[in-house]
C-alpha cells in the first residue's frame, strides 16, 4: 500500500470528529449492560433473553449492515452515509427508551445495530486514505480509543442518570412521568445524537470515497481470498476469539461486581469508568505505536506477534483475577490490566488495510468487521452466560475467568499461527509488485 504521506491538521481533525462519534455509538450500544437487574424486574425475562438482548438483537443487524457497508462506502458520501446511521442509532435508542415491553425493546436494538454499523468500515475508509501504513496502526489504534472512551463513559453515564432517575423523573413532561430509570438512561443517550450527527460535515467533501475510475478496481475478489485464505483465516479466526472474549467479559463484568461484591450501578459506572480510560486508551494507543515501530523496520507480521502475547497475557490474568477473587480489589486489578492490553481493534484493522489492496480492501475489512463484532455480540455474552448455567448462579467469576483462559490461549494460538501468512501477504501486493 503506497500513499504518500498527507497527514496534518486536517487527517487528525477528521480522527477526533470520527472518534467522537464513535463515543457516542459505545454510550448508546453499551448503556443496556448496567441495566441488566431493572430490564430483567420489568419484563420478566431470564439472563439469556437479556442475553438475547446485549447480543443478537444488536449483532445480527449490525452484522448484516456492515456487509452492505463494504460495497456503500466505495460508491457513495462517506459523509452522508455516516450521517444517516448516526440519526438512525440516536432515534431506535430514544425508542429503546420508550419500550413497553421485551418485543418492543428488542427489536430497537435491532435497529441500533443497524445504524451503528456504517461507522466503522467508513471510518476505517476514510482513515486509510489519510495516513500511511507505517503510521496507520497509531491513527486506527486513536479509532479503537474512541471505543473505549464510550465503553467507560456508558458505566458512568448509566450509573450517574440510574441514580438520579430513581430519586424521581429527570424531565417535568407529562408523557413521560411513567417512565422508569433504566428508561431515562436511553433516552438521555439518545436525544443528544440528533444534533452531533452534524458534525460528520465538517469532513471534507468526498472523505473516503475511492477512485472508481481506476481499472484495477474490476479485480476478482475471489482470487485474492484464495491467494491468501491461510492468512485471512488466522486473523479472522484469531481476533474474532479476541472479540467473543472480551465482550463476554464486558456484557457480564457489571453483573459479576452486583451479584459477588453487591456493589451498585453508580459505583460500578464510576470503577470501570475512570480504570478503563485512562488505561484502555493508553493500551490501544500503545499497542498502535508499537505495531507501527516494529512495521517500519521490515518486521511485516508485526500487528499479528504482537497479539500473540497480548492474548497469552491476558487469558493468565484473567482466569487468576476472577478465580481468585474473594477480596474485590483483585478482579478490579486484573480488570485495569486487562483494559491496557486487550484492544485489539485498531491493529488488526491496520492489519488487513496494508495488506490487502485497494480494490478489495473495503469488502475484506467489512466482512472482518462483520465478523469479530457479529462473533462477540452474538456469542460473547451468551457464552459467559453458559457458562454461568453450567457454573451455577453464584459463580459468574469463574464463568468469566475460564472465558478469559480458553478464548485468550485458543487466540494466541491462532495469531502464532498466522504470522508468516501475514508477511507474506503484505510484501505480495506491496514489495513484490512494486519493484
């Protein structure tokens, strides 16, 4: 991938702005996830319907929708694409606030992930195409923070408005007076998007669109999948497993800290709010810096050895932390770690953009993001959830400590595996075919 180095104040606003509304897609996908007691007394329903919730409803739709988004964001504005699944996430949110029942909830879940799913691949489209490969793992990695800002801004904004609802309704309106906290916590994360969807325009026109009068676009993708399918396998595979881990723990870890520690919503939000920042954007941010040195000095399977022992370390931490957890601070400790070395996103993003070229390149990446979130949101809570069943209900640590060990070992596994295949991929259509 050769592209000459165009990075300055404008790449980096255009980062801050995409950032910024990632945030907001993470407050509104991740608030359900400290709501999971108050759902769970309204409806009725048991810890795999809200599974049903925190996963396949979101993840089936985004699933499907970031498929399309391999082929939209090519064609058509990537900023009138993000603007429109902006609207659409912000309005099916203010709806999931406005459920009467778990029908009605689930399926404005779906349609959350719906709108979400065009952030990403057209993020991705427009990052690429402002930073070089070298730095590109940094600029993805930036990407990746925006997530865990949201993650961490969704407990504490959860756990902030759960609180104050409780003490009586956050709005005077009469259509409104029977709505009840967990409802408030939608609807406040809801409203806000309307308005910041806006700020997508301050991108410059055309952001992200590719040249589609290039000839080399009318390429077959099937032959490059074939060319390189062992590649493609070990990192899809790899990372995917990386995602099912984590959002298994992420879906689960504020239910563990009520249900083992009998900690509430508003000191859970404040915990995993200010330990998963600060530490969770310097660990992507990191992680990206590193990547991008080792990349520079010819070392092409840098994002994937990388990850190797990242995984290792985590699936170790984390089956000690929650199996040993009598004492709270030791989960909570683990959790920091955890947070600093798990985002993986941003590198195995870069990962597919350097090699794969360009004419492929958006439908590779939406079919990873597909994938490792599709994989995460569907499985990752249902499989602590299982876990939990076969556990028992008073041992969702070790549900979530065995998670951790057997998804993070089978990952590093993977990743080892598919260091060779990621060089030679990148010097295939970057090295080889520019000499």
């Amino acid at each position: 991938m050769k592209q000459q180095d165009t990075t300055g104040a404008g790449a980096w606003r255009s980062i801050v702005i995409i950032v910024f509304l990632v945030i907001l897609s993470m407050v509104d996908r991740n608030s359900i996830n400290l709501m999971i007691a108050p759902i769970r007394k309204s409806f009725g329903i048991n810890d795999l319907q809200f599974g049903l919730l925190q996963g396949p409803a979101f993840a089936v739709f985004f699933l499907l929708g970031s498929v399309a988004m391999g082929w939209l964001v090519d064609k058509y504005s990537n900023r009138w694409l993000i603007y429109a699944g902006v609207m659409l996430w912000s309005i099916a949110t203010i709806a999931s606030g406005l459920s009467g029942s778990f029908t009605a909830l689930l399926i404005a879940r779906c349609f959350v992930g719906l709108g979400e799913s065009v952030l990403q691949p057209a993020g991705w489209n427009i990052v690429t195409k402002l930073f070089p490969a070298d730095r590109l793992s940094t600029a993805m990695g930036a990407l990746s923070a925006g997530s865990t800002v949201g993650v961490a801004v969704s407990f504490i904004l959860s756990g902030y408005l759960i609180s104050k609802a409780a003490q009586g309704p956050l709005m005077p309106l009469p259509f409104l007076e029977h709505v009840q906290p967990w409802q408030w916590v939608f609807l406040a994360a809801g409203v806000p998007g309307l308005l910041i969807a806006l700020l997508i325009f301050l991108l410059p026109p055309g952001s992200g669109k590719a040249n589609l009068a290039n000839p080399n676009n009318s390429g077959k993708l099937s032959g490059f999948i074939r060319e390189n399918r062992a590649f493609l396998f070990c990192h899809f595979a790899g990372f995917g497993l990386l995602s099912v881990m984590v959002n298994g723990a992420a879906a689960w870890g504020p239910e563990y800290l009520t249900r083992t520690h009998q900690l509430n919503a508003k000191n859970i939000g404040l915990l995993f709010g200010f330990i998963g920042v600060p530490l969770g954007v310097g660990g992507v941010l990191v992680a990206g810096w590193l990547v991008d040195r080792v990349f520079k000095k010819g070392h092409y399977d840098a994002h994937l050895s990388h990850f190797v022992i990242r995984a290792l370390l985590v699936a170790v931490i984390g089956f000690l932390g929650f199996t040993f957890d009598r004492q709270v601070i030791i989960p909570l400790v683990c959790f920091g770690l955890i947070q600093f070395i798990q985002p993986f996103a941003g590198v195995a993003g870069a990962s597919l953009q350097v090699s794969t070229p360009e004419q492929y390149r958006s439908r590779i990446s939406a079919v990873f993001i597909m994938w490792y979130n599709g994989a995460g949101m569907m499985l990752g809570p249902s499989f602590v959830a299982l876990l939990s069943n076969v556990f028992g209900h008073g041992k969702l640590g070790m549900a979530i400590a065995v998670n951790y060990l057997i998804l993070g070992s089978i990952a590093a596994v993977l990743l080892w595996a598919g260091r060779r295949y990621a060089s030679a991929s990148y010097q295939r259509y970057n090295l080889n075919r520019s000499s």
